[in-house]
C-alpha cells in the first residue's frame, strides 16, 4: 500500500489528474445543489465593499440569508477590488484561489514540519506530487468544502498564518498576524504562538501591522471604525444564533445540550480550555515540535471563542498532515486522533446537523442531535490533551531547549549550514 502511494506522489502526472478529477467533482455536486455556486459570504464582502463609505457598512444585511457584514473596516477596504469585477468572474476566480490556499496550507505545514523546503533536517521525497495530492483530497474535509461552498476566507487567513510562521523574517512573522487580525479579529490569538516562544519582535510587528489596519480604517472611515471597535465587536449574537449546529465553539455546544446559552458555564469551560491549551502549546514548543504548538495555540482560539462557525476549523488540514508526517506519527495516539478527525470530517456530520434544523428552531433539539453536535469541540479538547500529553513524555527536547528564544526555522538552517 505504502509502495503504491509512494509510485503515486512520483508520477509526473497522477497527482494532477486526481485534482483535475476532484474539480470536475466539486462543480458536479456544487451544481447538483439547491442553490448553486451561491457563495453567500463572498457577497458578503463584495456587498461590505460596496457599502464602505455610504454610512451603512453594518446596518445593510445582504439576501436572501439576512447577512449583515461582521468584519473589521479593514476588511472591507481590502475587499474593495471585487466591486471591480463581475459576479460570475469573481467566483470563479475565488474559487480557484481557495484551491491555491489549499496547496499553501500542505506546503507551509511540510516546511514547519521540517519535511520540505531548503535545507529541510528531514525531507520528503516528491514534495510537489505530495503537495498535488493534498490539494486535491483536502477539499472534501467538511471545513474545507463548506468554506469552497460559502466563498471564505478562512483558507486564506490560514495560508497566511501558516506562511509567516516559516518566515526567516520576524516581521514577516509578526506581519502575518496583524494583517490576518485586521481582517478577522479571531486570528489575533495566533499572537500566543510567538509569545510562548519569546519572539518579542514578531509580537511587537505583529501590533504593528494590526494597528496599522485600524488606523487605515480611521483615515477613510472613521465613524464606522469607531463604532466597530466600541461595540459590534462585543456582540456575538449579530453574526448569528449561538446555539445553531454550526457554531462548533464550546459557548454553541454547551448551548445546545442546556437548550439555552449559559453563559456563565461557557465563560468557566472557555477558561479552562484556555489553560489547557497554552499548556498544551508550551509543552509542544518546549520540545521543539512548533507545528503542535501552532495547532494547540489555533484550537484554542477555536474552542473559547463565542462563536466558531464549522468552516471555521480549516486548522484540521494542517493537524492531519501532523498526523502523518509529524514527528510522532508511528505514536497510537496520534493515528487514532488522525482516524477520528478523518470521520468527522469526512461525514459531513455538521452539515446534516445544520440541514436538519430550521431558521428560528430553539436550542433545544432531540438528544442526539445535541450529542453530535458537540463534535468539533469535543475532538478539539482531545486534541490538546493529546498534544500536551505526548510532549511532555518527551524526555529530550527535540529542538530548542525552554530557556532558549526559539528562532524561525528557516533562520535555524541558515546558521547551521
């Protein structure tokens, strides 16, 4: 079997065929759909773009869902190109990008692993067929696909991330946070990830780029930046009900079993989730594994935010290839945590959930609709536990040390060539 994926990734044009196959297949079922190529996100932000300087950029909701745009102004500053292009055009072209994104997530990942790029302490062989071949199977991850489906962004932020933390510049680092932040506020935790390993430069650039994005947003549109950051910030219920199956944070799980949203209970399991993951990220950089410390550090943000929408855990992709080309792959451990992400993924659980209820249906819900529901935060706090766990039963740090700064990696290898 091994042998056989081996001669797959090697062929010079196996890899690119099973992705033209899984695009021929994507449009097929996206077609197949009730409605189409509808991408409601992305008019979302072509609308917010539109909307920018008319005073309405978070009062007009876009149809026929009733969106309203729930992004920092940044956002739609950036999104203003759109307003440039064609619907039909757009679409296409986000699309593509999304596939793009993809295959910088697989990339970025390998490298963090130390499994491609130059200098590589352990390097795959057919890197690019590799990289080919994720592409094309990750699109069928739930997170994944629902992302294709609603014209997100959330590839793109990872990508992003993903790509500064290979960056052999700490401002490149720091860069990829702030931007990623000015965005969507969520990214921001990405933040912890070179805190934990006293990268003071790239926090420091990190604050920088962010506060640059809002200061953009008060140069051309400052009242509605104000407003944004002094209110709508703090009101999670405007993107959506908390309770709906999609929201696959902690806050829509415990709402869903309780029948309403405890917010009391939430804020206590948020903290503890927290603790759990920074310990769990400080264990993995501790000895040295900063895919682990990233992927600790993004669960987490996932787990205690108020609102976590199911495309919103695109991080499984990179946990997976963790999984398999990791340091700890041959662990049980591990190939059982990839064995269940893989099943919750790819049964499209979430989307049943979220087929099954209706717009103004109430947290309650038949018992094991509330079970699985739970899914996604469930796996996530495994998750840590497992990370944290394996880190610290190892006895040698297999990097550096925890009273040594931790430099990026591609620094690393210029020094020791």
């Amino acid at each position: 079997m091994l042998a056989a994926m081996r001669r797959f990734v090697a062929s010079s044009w196996a890899p690119w065929a099973l992705l033209a196959v899984t695009i021929v297949l994507h449009v097929l079922v996206t077609l197949a759909g009730s409605d189409a190529f509808a991408m409601v996100d992305l008019k979302v932000y072509l609308e917010g773009a539109q909307h920018l300087t008319d005073g309405t950029l978070y009062d007009f909701f876009s149809e026929p869902l009733h969106l309203p745009f729930t992004y920092p102004t940044f956002s739609a500053i950036i999104f203003t190109p759109m307003t440039w292009l064609p619907w039909t055009v757009l679409r296409v072209l986000w699309q593509a990008a999304s596939f793009g994104a993809i295959g910088l997530i697989a990339y970025a990942t390998l490298r963090l692993l130390g499994r491609a790029g130059p200098k590589a302490p352990q390097p795959l062989e057919h890197v690019r067929g590799i990289v080919v071949t994720i592409t094309a199977l990750g699109l069928w991850l739930e997170p994944v696909r629902t992302t294709f489906n609603y014209g997100q962004i959330n590839l793109f932020l990872c990508a992003l991330l993903l790509a500064g933390a290979v960056a052999s510049k700490e401002w490149l680092a720091g860069a990829s946070v702030g931007l990623a932040a000015g965005v969507k506020l969520t990214p921001a935790i990405t933040g912890l990830y070179y805190l934990l390993q006293r990268r003071w430069s790239a926090v420091a650039w990190s604050v920088v780029f962010f506060a640059g994005t809002v200061l953009l947003g008060l140069a051309l549109v400052p009242s509605e930046t104000v407003r944004f950051f002094t209110a709508l910030m703090f009101d999670p219920a405007r993107t959506g009900p908390v309770w709906s199956a999609i929201n696959q944070s902690l806050r829509g799980a415990i709402a869903r079993l309780a029948g309403q949203d405890l917010t009391t209970l939430w804020l206590v399991t948020a903290v503890l989730a927290a603790a759990l993951g920074l310990w769990a990220a400080w264990a993995c950089l501790r000895v040295g594994d900063r895919t682990a410390g990233l992927l600790a550090v993004q669960i987490t943000g996932l787990l205690i935010s108020p609102i976590s929408w199911s495309h919103h855990w695109v991080w499984v992709l990179p946990l997976l290839l963790w999984c398999l080309f990791g340091p700890r792959q041959r662990v049980p451990a591990v190939r059982g945590l990839a064995i269940v992400w893989f099943i919750a993924t790819c049964s499209y659980v979430v989307s049943l959930l979220i087929a099954l209820q209706y717009i103004d249906q109430p947290a309650s819900r038949p018992g094991w609709q509330s079970a699985l529901g739970v899914v996604y935060p469930l796996l996530g706090v495994i998750t840590l536990v497992v990370l944290g766990v394996l880190a610290i039963r190892t006895t040698a740090p297999s990097g550096p040390n925890s009273s040594d700064p931790v430099t990026p990696p591609d620094t690393e290898s210029t020094r020791s060539a």
